[in-house]
C-alpha cells in the first residue's frame, strides 16, 4: 500500500527512530527502495530511550494519529540497555493511556536492527494501515493546535 | 539551506527546487539553494561561501542520510569557522526520495523535514568536544588465530596487550586442523609457532581459561574484570610435563580438543603444542575436587604444582582498545535426524573429520571410519548442513557458512591421497570458489583427484549393518541415487561462539540477527563494532576462512594501534549535562546510567534572604557519558538534558512534523 | 398580570412559583439565554449549563441543588478560568494579529473551552450571549461587587464587563448553610440577597423579589410568553408573611452557625503596619503548601496570569487564574517579589482584610463563603488567620 | 480511640522538646471543629500540650514536611511516622530530600482516618463528631431534610446520625494493612490495620470498562480539575525543584488546565512522574477539592508494575531501586503487555 490513501484520510505519524539500530534500518530501506507511506516521519534519537512520555503526548497534542518508537532489539542496545528502559516505560506507557481510554493501537514500540529495511518498511506499512482503521485521534488532541491547522488548509485550499 | 540533488536519487522523485523555495519563506532562512551534489568538493564550497556571505549561524543540508555525510558537511562548516553542531540533515533520501514514489508527497514530506530540521537548528548551540587521556593497553577476547594475530601486531607495534581465552590453552580451532586450503599446508605448522611467539613476547599477557567478568568505562579508558578460573595448578610452577596426567585414575572423560573421539584424564593437558603448557584439573571430574579422596596428582608433581585449594581469580585491568575475536562454533546437528547423526558413529561432522586425519589426532592421522577402525572405501560428503537453510524449517542457518566448500575439497582431496581406490562423493548445492587459488583446488580435487561433485541434497541416510544408506538425488542428471557408504563426513555450519552474546552486552556491542557482531559498516568500517574502541576480528563478525581471518586480524590491529597511538581522545559532545539550580539531587539519573557517568555532589545555592543552601545535585562526567538520554527522560524536573538532542529540540521536531497537511 | 397593575409597585415585583414547577420555570429562562443553575454532583454541588431535558410529565433531569453551595463560585461565568484574548500568526515572515473577540461571545464558564465552542453554534443566536445564573448565595451574590470594583474600575476589562453586562443573576436564600460559613460576620445577610431577581424558598414556593431593571425586563418577558402564566403566580395575601418568617428563620441558623462570631473589627483600612510583622505568619504559614486550592475556589480571587501558546500554527495569547500562593506569581525579569511561602502566604491574607478594603472604601475581600475552609488540604485557613491575629496575636 | 492515643504522643514531644533533643516537633493541630485538623509544626511545648491532637480526622501525611523543617533547626525535628507516612518517609529518605541525622522518627499506630468529604456529602452542615468505638456519630447543625425543617426542635438540637466506622474511613485506609516499615528513632505503637477492601478494586472496575467507557469517565473526573495543584504541591514523590508544569522550558509548563487536553496531560504526566515512586499514601485523593479519584491512577501504574515486573511496594525500604529505573533481560514487550494485564484480570 504505497502512498495509499484511504477514503482520502491522511494519518500523521509521528516516528521516533534510534540512531544506532532503527534509524539505520529506515535507511536500509531506503537503500532496498522498499517503501512505505509518506505519512511516515522519522525523528531521529541517539537512543530509544531518549524517548520521553511527554514527547508522544506532545506529538498527540499537536495533531499525531499514531506515534511509533524504534529501537535496537532488546539486548542489542548500543548503549547497553537503553531499550530496556524504554520497553519498561513504554508498556506502561501504552497500558496506562489505555486506562484513561486512548486507543492503545496508536501508539507502538517496534524493534528494527540495523539490518532490518525489509521489517521497517514492513512494520511502517502495518501501523499506517492501523491507524488509518482507527481514524483521526479524537481523545488525545489539543483543539487548539487542531482547529488552528484547520483553518490554514481551508486558506491555503 | 541547502537542497542536494544527489543526481536523480532525490531530485528524480523530490522537486528539490520547490523544497528550497517553501525553505525560503521559513522564519529563521536566509538563504536557500540547490545543488546537484552538495557532498562534492563543489557543494561543499556552495555551503562555505554562503556561510560567509550571509553570516549563518547555523546550515540545514536536504540531502542523504546523516549517517552517511554529516560528518562531511560539519568538517565543511567548521572549515570556515561555524561549529560543526550548527549542522542539521534533513534526510530526503534514504527516508524520503527512495521509499516514495509519487513525486508530489514526496515532496511535500521532503519540505515538511526540512522544516523540522529549521526548527531543531533554531535551537541549537556551538558545542565543543571534551578530551579524555588514552590508555596504553589493549585487550583482546578470544585467543584463537584472530587473536593471537591481532594481538601478535598490537605487540610489534610496541603496546601491551592481554588475550583472554576461555579454555585451558590458546589456539582455537585452528589448532584441531589438520591441513589448510589451498595450499594444504599443516595448520599446527604454521599456528604453532604463532602461539610461542605469543607466548614470549614481552608485551603480551596470556590469561587462559579466562573469561571477561565485566566491563565499563569507555574508548580509551576501558576498566575490564578478567575472571581467571581456578585450573588448580599454579600456572607458573608447572614445567608441562605431563607426568600428573598419566598418573591420573580418571581417564575415562571424552577429549573436547579430539571431540570426544579419544579420552583425556582429570587432570590434563589439552593437547601437546597447548600454550601455555600447563595442566588443568577438570574440577567436574576430579575425584580430590568432588570427593576429597584421591590426590595422586599432586603426589607425583615434582615442582608441587598442584593446588586444590585454588579460587577463581579476578584481576582488573584498565584498556584503550578492546577486540572481541571469540570465534565460532560448528551449529549443532540435533535437529538433523535425517543425516543418522548420533546413530552410526560413521556420520561425523568435518571439524571430527580433521581430528581423523590428524597426526596428533585419536588416530594417529590414520583415516578409519570410528566405528570398527577399518578403512572406508566409500566416503560421502554433504554439504550445507544447516547452512542456507529455509528459515521455515526451523533448523540451521539462512546464511552460507562460507568455508564449507573449500575444506570439502580439501577433505576429499585428503582421502583421495590417502586411499586413492576409495569412491568419494560430495553433495552440494552450490560449489562457491571465490578466492585466490580456490577454483583451482576445487577443480584439482574434481578432476585431478576423482572425487564426484553432485549436485544434489542428501535426503536421508540410514545406518544399514555396517555401512550407510545415503538416499540422494542428483539435480543435474535428475535421478535418485543410493549409495553405500562406509563414512558420511557433514560439513556443519557454523555459528557464533555461545559465549558471545554475554559478551556483546557487557560491551555494550551490537549483534546481528544471527549472533554475529555488528560492524560499524559494512564497508567502510568492517572491524570496527559501533562501539567506539570495541574493533572485531574473525569469525565472531561473520564466517570467514583462516586468510580473511588473518588479514581482519592485521587491520583490527592497526585500528587499535591508531587508538592507542593517540594521547588524547576527543569525545562526543552530545552528551547529557545538568541544570543544577533545577536538580534535586533524586538519584534517578544515576540509577539509569548505563556508564556510571553520573555521580553527586553537595553545592552551595543561593535561597532567599541573602543565606546559602547546601544541596546535593548531579553532575556528569563528559568524557564516561555516552549520550544515550536515558537519564535526561528518568529525570522528572527536566534538570538532565542531552546536549543536541534536548527535549525542547526534539519536541520542535514534533512539532513540525505534525504540522503538516493531512 | 395585567389584572394585577392596580396593586403596589412592591407586589407587581413580586412573584411565586411552586417548586415542582421550577423544572418549566428553567425551561424558558434557558430560552433567553444560556442557564445556569447549582447542580448536585460526585464532587459537590457546581453550577452547569442547564440543558434541561423534558423527561415524563415535565420532570427534568437536571435538579437545582438543594445547597445552593457550589464548591467553585460562579466567578467564572464573567471571569473564566482560561479566556483566549487574541491570536499572533506567523505567515512566513509576516505576523499577523486577530482579536479573540469572538470567543468572547461565546464563552461561557465552562474551563471546556472546547466542548464550550462546539455547543454555542447550536444556540438561538439573539440569546447566545445572554447568561442567566439561577440559585447564587448571597455571599456570591456580594463577592461580584468585589469583582466589579476590580474589574469594571477603569481601565475597564471589557471581557468581563461583556459578559457581566448581559447576566441576568437570580439570587436564592440560603438555607443551607455549612458549617464552615460566616457571611454574616462581613455584614451579609443570607435570608435576603441582593441580585437582579432575588429569590427565597420554602418548602412549597421559591419567591421572586425583582430588584434591578435587568430582572424587571427578563420577568416580564418571561410572562409575556404562552403557558407560562400557569406557572409563574403572582403573590397572594398570605405571602409576605410566609417569606418574612423564612427570611426569620434562615438569620437564627445563620446566627448559630459554629464561625458566626468571627470578627472583622480589628482589620481594615489602616491595620497594615498591625499585622504585617507579625510573627503569628510563621506558624500560620508553616504547614501552606502553597497550592492554588483556596485562591481557585474563593469567589473574590481575581488574580491572573497572561500566556501564549504555541499552537503551531499561531501563538494564542489567553489570560488565566494565577495565585498569589504560587511561587512564580507576578514573576518579573528581575525575580518574583515574594520569595517566601510566608510572603505569599501573609499577602494574601492581608490582601483580603487589610489592602483591599483600604483602596475599597472599607470593603472586605472576602464573604465568608467558607469555600477554602471546606478546600485547604491543609485546614488553614482566613478563619484561623482572622482569630489568630485579631486575637491579639497582630499587636 | 487510636491505636496511639494523643497523651502518649504529648508527652514523648514535650520530654523530647524539655530534654533539647528537638525544638521542632511535627504532628496535628486542632482547629476550629472537630473535623478540622491541620497538619501543624510546634515550637513549644505549650502549644504541643493545648493544640497538638491525634484522631480520626488525623489525614495529613506529615514526611513532606521535613524537607524543609530540617532545614530550619540545629536540633532534630520530631515527627510522628504512621504506618503508610513511613513508606514516603523511606522515600524522601531513600531519595535523598533529608538528613536522617536531623530527625527524630516516631512510629504510632493508625486504626484509620475518616473521609471528610464522605461525612459532608452524607450529613451535609456538621457541627460533631464523634467517635464511639467501630461508630461514628455525626451531628448536623440542622435537619436538611425540607419535610422536617419547619420541626424547631429538631433544629435546635440538630440530628445525630451513626455511621458504621467502615461507611466514613478514607478509601486508602479501607485496603491497608502497612505496617511501619521505616527505621525510626523510638516505636510508640506500630499497629496498623487489617484491610477489609481490596486495593486494586477501583482499578479494575475501570479497567472492565470499554474503552469508550473509560475515555468518558476520565474525561468527566478531569474536566473538574481547576489546576489548583494541591495534588502534587501535598504529594511526597513531588519534591522537585522546579515541577515541569512550572518551568516554561520544559514545553509542558501551564497554569491551567485550558482544555481536556491540559487536563488530561497535567495528570498524565504527574502520575508517570511519580509512577514506581508513589507509595500509594492518597494524599493527592484526599486534598483534591474537586473529589477528582486521583489515586486511582497511580494504582494503575501501581498494579501494572506489580503484575508485570514483580511485587513492589515504593517506600518498603530506603534501598530499593524504582521499577522504572531498573529492567531484566525477559521484561514483557509492549506488544504483549495488554495482553498479559488481561490474562492477570481473568484470573
């Protein structure tokens, strides 16, 4: 599903990508040309767990529809055990978003080493899917920021 | 800003000009261009010239992967006097212009991370490198010919080095062949010498059947925790001579180093070259150990070598350079039941196929199958025994074990020499040649020698009284074929060392999917881990043959004599630094620290009504920190940020990224 | 109505409604401008929109609060809790400025501003903008002249003089007070508030005393309306009486309230240099923690803090409550001017009793509403404050 | 009528203060009804013997208090340590926020502390209470009841009513059964109480919700918050020197919860901050004047971290390492976790 486009709506994913492992495996697949959709964005950290809780709620604040977090499997971290962290805080992360009833489905930790273009593409191409299903993020947004992006598009169209 | 069009492999799907022209209207830019190749010696000038012209504070290069030329366009601002970490990449081509293909999204993608990229560089600040001393000492884990050889050519530059090798006796594997492709020279020959020089010289430090406990610190300035496990005879005391071993009442233990074809005593000596020559006493099968009763060794050791009461030792010792070179092991054939492995003793694996044909092997170099000790008349060999394998079998390996083919060979060739009646076979899929001399002696064993290459896979193979049934079928003239054989050799695949993942985390290394240690790139820094002063050499990277072996050996030698030669390392300045009015001295940082780069001391702080406070902050060792943001996250005051990756940079990144057009 | 005109102008101002009807009642207010009423909920009684849902035989849904005491006021359905004031955009390189006005309009007390745009589209666009609060205490009732003199004095906040212009406020008795009230104690007199339409119940009529011109208009347009003349009943003979033993004995539970002897005598204009010094602040203040519970829920806060946010897309410069309590109140460039929790602590205290009524004309900034008695996670509160010091401890 | 009875804590702080081990002394002060009860700091043995009180009203956890208490004596503070004070005690403690050396810890008993908030919205205007071995007896200033109000009498006498000590009991104190875990200076008494609720019954009433559900019911608890940050500026695991939500770098930092998304982002992040850290005291429950059941989502956080990486209870010792701050090689992937909290509640 290539720059696909279901029922015309575009999710906005946000994708945060560690330097060493996920972030190389993007560009593998760029390398492979193995594509997936634009609506992917990739953020580049030095670790997984550079990742903050506050920066997926950020991202969800300011318009994201999924937010995903790649990074070196676990026990391959480049920093030891950074991924570690991450899987703790990101499970409980996810789980407690659940609990005050955000959709889990959109957010997502994904493992992808180095050497994995075929399973970024792959795993991109899968969460975009996902988060087209769920639709437009209702239950974590600022309509501040969303209203405002609204009336730029309508301008600009 | 700069746009690259990096020939077609952006501008063919990215419209690089309506990049540079949405960048120009963006706060904060300036200027805006574009350029065929920014990379080259002429883009870069584009980008000194405009820093100079306008002044820039900080450049936004549209181009490639950071991974690929940060480095060269920050060496490029730096030139003309910007720091290098006003450099921000917006990577339109790996993750953009080459996994997209309708030109206008891709576009537009491309524009909306330049504009992240805008908006990180706003934030950003000049930082400069911190400087750490070098440790003149190098250590290398594995003691097989990669190590010996890196730590032979560390030793000749002049630097200290220590091996650590976790069995009894330097060596590896190449001390159980018997012949080498493609010369078919004797590998104890020319190995053996190797381990004597090793052995005697100054500057190196042989600690076998040893293991590395743990490890910290960072390039430069490792602190490593070698365990010396208890051989309960003292190393320096015993002369070698074998005398303890003869006398010893349990002899009934199978010999590792013969793979378990012959047996060795409790107390031994892996094998007769073993360096260093010292006994060990196998504390599983010791009777004085288990039980107290015994002791017959230590009663004849003229020198009074023997010491039961040894502890296993943990010496500690501070490095600049680290080489992992622990090798590989043949996979193990379990899941291979079709193959009669384990049912007929006649099926052995090639590595127990060198040990039959070995002068020093439980043969005496007499090839017979180890059944009834009778000469075989028809050998079969199989290739790719778990090599190549269907990840959807569940067993063996998806790679090609690369050295197969050639020993094959060379085994075939070796019966040939030796029984010249003798019907050899070799099944293959392929037959992979590629090295010097290699098709050569390929086709010699084929044509020269007679041995019978068919492609083909064996299906089964069944112990029928004496010999072996092996169920083939020949793919090239498409008929099934039986045979009676009187020896199957396997030729395994094989793996990483099992040792090697431990390995890998207290390096804080990566490893690939197989267990392979990852290179920092596959071509332009292949033994070199990403681990900065962590360097790779041999088979743990990879399968490879002893020649590549050797010759990634030298080069991850030199890497560390590069390392080592230096005085004073710069480090990452992307590291984590604390506010401290904002600290609150909770420990959490410190907690998460993979490196110990944190540590807590008590400052004097203004409060209010003119007095001081005493409060306990954070304060981080730039030159142990790594830059991995795991602390600036567990902190909840937000006092702990990364340098060039802080959070209000992260989250401008976010920002305009969904800012974006649905 | 009309047979009525020969009667005294105090009687034509004066109506009842039996209480089972009030239901019908909130039905046409709420058709003249968005209603609110006191609400019973999980977490106390608040005022809400009513958004009166006709069940079976005219029974509503939404029940006025037998308590008529909210735990927040109704300060913020003139003064919101956060209110957009104006948008910078940046377009390109241009910054392009527009007034929030619109929201303005709009806005009603809902801190759901929101949930509170979206529900405006739907209403009658000549009442939008016309608030009715329904059931204020007395105390409440007073606490608006205090935001008055605040906000209304020149220069003008023209936010809350819009929306305080169109509320119509329909006061209620206060027969249910807490324990922790002591209204009275500021000269407030629970059984009779002010207001535009001030209103007492008992336990079959809520009684209606139209005070201001305001009231006059929104009543009688309220009687020109069909069907509401069975509902809304001019009084009879016996009445007054009825209200004026009411109104009798809602003082007696006022006057045997548990704090209704707290005095304000020692404070006022003038008593600064009494108290300030003080040493009685440091144990008052020593176990304040410094939040905004009190400052949020008192009915005469009108404290607050101006801040932009970055949508993304534009800067949106809103104002909303601040505290005094809090460390970074009024933060300059060259620190906060309070630096100590005692400072914070004694400022507001002293803004209450002694700054206010000093530039006030004597009037108190506080009306014993109780409601930071009832909120302090600490129990400390005016109350102790006033008995502490004015027990001597100030001299 | 607690387990320690107000004498005893009297006449521990008066000797401690005559005999110059302390000067400064932390526990509960009268106010002005028998339900008003403030956390107090006293400085002499006066005020200790007039104001100082110990009983069912008795909420406030008193260990914050030392960070800045320490502070102000040469002497130790004396503070009164009941079984849950002790585990934020550990904490501060363990989180380095006080000297130990300048404190004097004393460990009392607790048989519970009421629910004000519970009582108020039962009785409605109180003038008493009281408390008779497992009841309660509240009066109210007057019958609310319209029916009776024209009853003079009733009115004057105001109506008693008796609770069932269990009907009137804080939430928290339902499902504690602490003990007192802290390393104190002198035990008074460490009774505690036995749990008569189960801790993670809330919990899991909101997790059985549908997801809708659940998003609609936060939705409707958070859209009352006012921001006041009573929660956190009460609670012992916020100890920061500058809270995210007031430093305008940190790009969270608000005054108000201006929309849902605010609302729910505030509480979001304060409950992940303090998640691994809360030693589950209630405190942000308890203070919160909007009745907003905050802890609720810190047992969230609580009960995930129990079921996924092992029983921990923050606080039991000064030593332990926060579950957040530590990982095993076989943590559950975020994958799996939904999963795997969901076989948990089946079972």
């Amino acid at each position: 599903m290539q720059d696909k486009q279901i029922n015309g709506y575009r999710p906005k994913i946000a994708a945060f990508c560690c330097n060493w492992c996920s972030y190389a495996g993007a560009d593998l697949a760029g390398g492979n040309r193995l594509s997936y959709p634009c609506d992917v964005k990739i953020i580049r950290v030095p670790c997984s767990c550079r990742v903050d809780p506050i920066f997926v709620l950020r991202a969800f604040r300011r318009g994201a529809d999924g937010v995903i977090i790649c990074g070196c499997h676990p026990g391959d971290c480049h920093y030891t055990s950074g991924n570690y962290h991450t899987r703790r805080r990101m499970s409980l992360l996810f789980s407690f978003l659940d609990y005050l009833g955000i959709e889990r489905e959109r957010m997502r930790v994904e493992w992808v080493s180095a050497s994995e273009g075929a399973k970024f593409a792959a795993v991109m191409n899968d969460f975009v899917s996902e988060i087209s299903k769920l639709g437009e993020n209702r239950r974590l947004e600022d309509v501040r920021c969303k209203e405002q992006t609204e009336t730029r598009l309508s301008e600009e169209r | 800003m700069f746009v690259c069009h990096c020939g077609t492999n952006i501008a063919g799907t990215v419209d690089v000009e309506a990049v540079a022209d949405a960048m120009k209207s963006e706060s904060g830019v300036v200027y805006s261009a574009t350029y065929q190749y920014m990379c080259s010696q002429s883009g870069q000038d584009i980008i000194k010239k405009a820093i100079r012209d306008y002044e820039l504070g900080g450049i936004v290069v549209c181009s490639c992967s950071p991974r690929m030329h940060e480095a060269t366009f920050r060496k490029a601002a730096s030139s003309v006097g910007m720091n290098p970490y006003m450099v921000e990449i917006a990577n339109i081509r790996e993750q953009c212009s080459w996994v997209h293909k309708n030109r206008e999204d891709a576009t537009s993608k491309a524009i909306t991370l330049a504009r992240a990229a805008v908006a990180k560089l706003k934030l950003n600040f000049p930082l400069t490198p911190g400087e750490s001393g070098v440790t003149k000492r190098a250590l290398v884990i594995g003691g097989g010919i990669a190590g010996i050889q890196t730590a032979l050519d560390i030793a000749d530059a002049g630097y200290k080095v220590d091996i650590v090798e976790k069995s009894p006796t330097i060596g590896g594997k190449m001390a159980q062949l018997d012949k080498t492709f493609p010369t078919l020279d004797c590998a104890a020959c020319i190995l053996t010498p190797k381990m004597v020089d090793a052995a005697q010289n100054e500057n190196i430090r042989i600690f076998s059947y040893s293991e590395v406990e743990s490890v910290s610190g960072y390039v430069g300035n490792f602190t490593v925790t070698v365990k010396k496990k208890a051989r309960y005879v003292k190393e320096d005391v015993c002369t070698g001579c074998g005398l303890c071993t003869e006398k010893c009442p349990r002899k009934k233990i199978p010999s590792e180093f013969n793979l378990g074809m012959d047996n060795r005593s409790a107390v031994y000596i892996p094998f007769a070259q073993a360096v260093p020559k010292v006994a060990v006493i196998d504390s599983e099968h010791c009777m004085m150990l288990k039980e107290n009763k015994c002791g017959v060794c230590s009663k004849v050791c003229t020198a009074g070598a023997i010491d039961y009461t040894q502890k296993d030792e943990y010496i500690e010792e501070k490095y600049g350079a680290i080489v992992v070179a622990t090798g590989y092991e043949p996979i193990s054939l379990e899941r291979f039941g079709e193959y009669a492995r384990g049912m007929s003793p006649d099926v052995i694996t090639s590595l127990e196929f060198e040990r039959l044909t070995s002068a020093a092997g439980p043969t005496h170099g007499k090839l017979v199958r180890p059944s009834d000790k009778m000469k075989p008349n028809t050998v079969v060999f199989v290739q790719c025994v778990g090599s190549r394998c269907e990840p959807s079998l569940g067993k063996g390996k998806e790679y090609c074990s690369k050295i197969c083919c050639m020993y094959t060979a060379k085994h075939a060739m070796l019966t040939k020499e030796k029984y010249p009646d003798a019907e050899v076979y070799v099944f293959y899929i392929d037959v992979r040649t590629p090295g010097k001399n290699f098709d050569e002696f390929y086709r010699r064993a084929a044509e020269e020698y007679g041995v019978k290459y068919i492609k083909g896979m064996v299906g089964k193979i069944t112990p029928d009284g004496e010999r072996l049934n092996v169920s083939a079928s020949d793919l090239i003239c498409r008929k099934k074929l039986e045979i009676k054989a009187d020896l199957v050799v396997l030729a395994a695949a094989i793996e990483p060392s099992p040792t090697a993942r431990a390995l890998a985390t207290k390096l804080a290394s990566s490893m690939d999917t197989n267990g392979f240690f990852t290179e920092a790139h596959p071509k332009l820094r292949p033994v070199e881990s990403p681990t900065a002063g962590v360097f790779l050499s041999g088979a743990c990277q990879g399968p490879r043959d002893i020649p590549e072996t050797v010759a990634q050996a030298g080069a991850a030698a030199a890497k560390v004599i590069g390392l080592l030669s230096k005085e004073r390392l710069t480090a990452n300045p992307c590291v984590a630094v604390c506010d401290e009015e904002m600290c609150s001295g909770c420990s959490v940082c410190g907690n998460v620290c993979p490196y110990g780069a944190i540590t807590y001391v008590e400052k004097e702080f203004r409060v209010p009504g003119g007095r001081t406070k005493a409060r306990r902050v954070a304060s981080v060792n730039e030159a142990v920190c790594q830059g991995c943001g795991c602390c600036a996250v567990a902190c909840m005051s937000g006092a702990m940020e990364l340098k060039g990756f802080m959070s209000s940079q992260i989250m401008a990144e976010v920002d305009a990224i969904c800012r974006t057009s649905r | 109505m009309t047979s009525e005109k020969t009667k005294t102008e105090a009687k034509t101002k004066m109506l009842k409604i039996s209480l089972e009807k009030t239901g019908l009642l909130f039905e046409k207010l709420s058709a003249a401008g968005k209603l609110y009423i006191p609400v019973d909920g999980a977490a106390g009684a608040s005022f809400e929109k009513w958004d009166g849902k006709a069940g079976e035989a005219n029974k509503f849904e939404m029940k006025m609060s037998s308590a008529h005491n909210t735990v927040k006021s109704a300060k913020d359905v003139f003064f919101p809790q956060t209110e957009d004031l104006m948008r910078f955009r940046v377009n390109g390189k241009k910054i392009e400025v527009t007034d929030c006005s619109d929201y303005l309009n709009n806005s009603n007390n809902s801190n759901n501003s929101d949930v509170a745009r979206a529900d405006n589209s739907a209403q009658n666009e000549k009442t939008a903008n016309n608030i009715i609060l329904f059931g204020v205490r007395a105390c409440d009732v007073k606490s608006f002249e205090v935001l008055d003199r605040v906000f209304l004095s020149e220069p003008c906040d023209t936010y809350y003089k819009a929306r305080r212009e169109r509320t119509v406020i329909f006061s209620m008795a206060c027969a249910a007070p807490r324990e922790t009230c002591f209204c009275t104690s500021f000269g407030i007199d629970p059984s009779c508030p002010e207001g535009d339409v001030s209103c007492i119940a008992d336990g079959k009529y809520i009684y209606f005393e139209i005070k201001s011109e305001k009231g006059e208009r929104l009543m009688s347009s309220l009687s020109d309306m069909s069907d509401i003349s069975d509902i809304l009943e001019s009084i009879g003979d016996s009445d007054p009486e009825s209200v004026a033993s009411r109104r009798r004995e809602i003082k007696r539970r006022a006057e045997r309230l548990p704090l209704s002897g707290v005095s304000t005598e020692p404070f006022g204009a003038g008593t600064t240099g009494r108290y300030f010094s003080s040493p009685a602040w440091e144990e008052l203040s020593a176990t304040c923690l410094g939040c905004g519970a009190c400052t949020f829920v008192c009915p005469t806060c009108q404290c607050y803090d101006i801040k932009d946010f970055d949508t993304g897309e534009s800067v949106v410069r809103y104002r909303c409550w601040d505290s005094c309590m809090y460390s970074d109140f009024t933060k300059m460039s060259a620190g906060q001017p309070r630096l100590t929790r005692l400072e914070r602590f004694r400022q507001r205290f002293m803004h209450k009793l002694v700054y206010f009524p000093e530039n006030n004309d004597g009037l108190f900034s506080c009306v014993g509403c109780g409601r930071c008695l009832a909120s302090c996670p600490v129990n400390m509160n005016i109350v102790k404050v006033m008995k502490k010091l004015g027990g001597g401890a100030g001299d | 009528m607690q387990r320690t009875d107000r004498d005893a804590l009297v006449r521990r702080a008066v000797s401690l203060m005559n005999d110059g081990v302390c000067d400064r002394v932390l526990a509960w002060r009268r106010g002005e009804f028998s339900s008003d009860v403030s956390p107090g700091v006293f400085t002499d043995t006066e005020s200790v013997e007039k104001e100082l009180v110990r009983n069912f009203f008795c909420g406030a956890n008193l260990s914050k208090y030392l960070i800045s208490e320490t502070e102000k004596t040469e002497k130790k503070v004396l503070i009164f340590l009941r079984p849950c004070d002790s585990y934020s005690f550990n904490r501060l403690l363990s989180e380095h926020k006080f000297n130990r050396e300048k404190v004097y810890a004393v460990a009392v008993g607790c048989d519970g502390t009421a629910d004000i908030g519970k009582l108020k919205r039962k009785c409605g205007a109180l003038s008493d209470i009281k408390r008779r071995g497992d009841k309660i007896i509240a009066e109210s200033l007057y019958e609310t009841n319209e029916e009776n109000e024209e009853n003079e009498e009733n009115e004057a006498n105001g109506a008693e009513r008796v609770f069932d000590l269990e009907d009137v009991l804080s939430e928290r104190c339902l499902s504690c059964n602490l003990k007192n875990r802290a390393d104190c200076d002198e035990i008074i008494s460490d009774g505690g109480r036995d749990a008569v609720s189960e801790r993670f019954f809330e919990v899991r009433r909101i997790e059985n919700m549908s997801s809708e559900e659940r998003y609609e019911f936060w939705r409707g608890e958070f859209s009352r918050c006012i921001r006041c940050n009573a929660c956190r500026d009460v609670c012992p695991a916020c100890t920061c020197e500058k809270c995210v939500f007031s430093n305008p770098s940190s790009g969270v930092e608000n005054k108000a919860a201006a929309n849902s998304f605010e609302e729910s982002m505030f509480h979001i992040i304060r409950a992940f901050h303090v998640a691994g850290r809360c030693t589950d005291c209630g405190e942000c429950s308890r203070v919160c004047p909007q009745s907003i059941p905050l802890h609720l989502l810190n047992r969230k956080l609580i009960k995930d971290i129990n079921i996924l990486y092992g029983e921990y209870k923050s606080g039991e010792s000064v030593s332990q390492i926060s579950p957040l701050n530590s990982w095993t090689e076989n943590d559950a992937d975020p994958s799996e976790v939904a999963e795997l909290l969901e076989r948990s509640r089946s079972k």
